[in-house]
C-alpha cells in the first residue's frame, strides 16, 4: 500500500484575498492558512476534499493539521469540520490538529473548540500575537 503513495503530490494551492493556502504534503503535514470565505465554497473545497481522500486512503503517515485562519465564513466553517472529520475517520495513524489563532480572536478560538467537540479529536490551540 506504501507505493501508491509514491506517485501521489503534494497539493498546493496559493492564497487569494478570499481563499486559504492550502498546503497538503504527502508527509502527513497539512496546513490551512489565512482567510476563507470563497464565493463559491463547495468547488473550492471539493478538490481539497478529493485529494484527501486519496492521500488518506494511500497513507499511514502521522497526520497533523494545522490550520490558521484570520477570518472564516459558514461555509468554510462546514468544509474544514468535513477536512478534519474525514482525516479522523481515515487516517491509519495518529491525527493532530493545530489550531492557530490570534490572541484577541476569540470567535476564531470558539470556533475551534465547537469544531474540537463535534470531531472528538483533541485540538491543541496554540495563541500568536496579531
């Protein structure tokens, strides 16, 4: 099963105004960071998602995810609880989950925690300064 990994990539996808970096690496490290509220979330998202499935199906890497995220809409708020949901439920390894928020932000900090109680993952929230 190790060598299907082998042909898979590592998923970059650059920052815009309205959508993350997304930085999936083949190793297990997968970090979302930025802003998300796309105009269209589920197609931004489903590729993500895709590539996911794939890499989790392919793998038994240490999974960590780290996601830092200045602001979030509903939406995307729906597709990272469905990225976390899905590496819990897959993964053939240990899961983290690094939730990275800045001091002051404690809707950012609540959202992690109401995501922290419907995955049954334990998240660790680590504060940096704004």
């Amino acid at each position: 099963m190790h060598s299907q990994i082998t042909y898979m990539k590592n998923l970059f996808i650059a920052a815009t105004k309205k959508t993350p970096e997304i930085d999936f690496n083949v190793n297990g490290q997968l970090k979302i960071t930025g802003s998300s509220y796309p105009e269209n979330t589920l197609e931004f998202y489903n590729a993500i998602i895709e590539w996911l499935e794939e890499f989790l199906f392919a793998t038994t890497e240490k999974i960590t995810i780290n996601v830092d995220l200045k602001y979030i809409n509903t939406s995307s708020t729906k597709a990272i609880l469905e990225i976390i949901t899905k590496v819990g439920a897959l993964s053939k390894s240990n899961v983290n989950v690094a939730w990275i928020y800045e001091i002051e932000d404690t809707d950012m900090h609540e959202t992690g925690e109401d995501l922290e109680s419907i995955t049954n993952l334990k998240f660790d929230f680590i504060e940096k300064a704004n």
